[in-house]
C-alpha cells in the first residue's frame, strides 16, 4: 500500500513467512529489504530522486503464529523526494 504526499510518499508491506524454527531477526532483515527495493522501484518509475531514508522513521512490527509457522512482519517506510533542480 502506499500513500502518497506533495514530499513524498510512504510504501507500507506485510511480509510473512513459514518457518519451522522461529528466526525473527531474518524475517525482519528480509521484509526491510522487500520495502525498501520496492521503495525504489517506485521512486525510479516516477523518474524522481529520494533524499537518504531514516531508518530512524521506519515502524515495524513483527508477529509468529506458533500453530501455523507462520512469521509475520508489517513495515510502514516513509521517503522524501529530493527538491527539483
């Protein structure tokens, strides 16, 4: 999902997993870089600059269904458009 603004734009993703044995941290890692390639990929559609992400900005949170296997992330990236030259 994304949301867009005059700045620009925020790109928000579930990511989820199957895993016999729970590995949050390698979850985490994959579903902060499905957001954050998906973040450029927009961005290079548009034709548009991004200033530096602030990891500092990014929400994620994480979730495990231990009956199913199945962890989950959900990140919510906001990026900014460089200013027109």
């Amino acid at each position: 999902m994304r949301n867009d603004s005059l700045k620009g734009f925020t790109v928000n993703v579930i990511y989820e997993r199957y895993q016999f044995i729970p590995e949050s941290d390698a979850v985490a890692l994959a579903c902060k870089q499905a957001a954050t390639a998906l973040v450029f990929e927009l961005a290079d559609a548009e034709g548009r600059m991004l200033k530096p992400i602030n990891h500092d900005r990014i929400r994620l949170s994480m979730g495990r269904n231990g009956v199913t296997g199945i962890t989950s992330c959900s990140i919510s990236v906001p990026v900014f458009y460089e200013a027109a030259s």
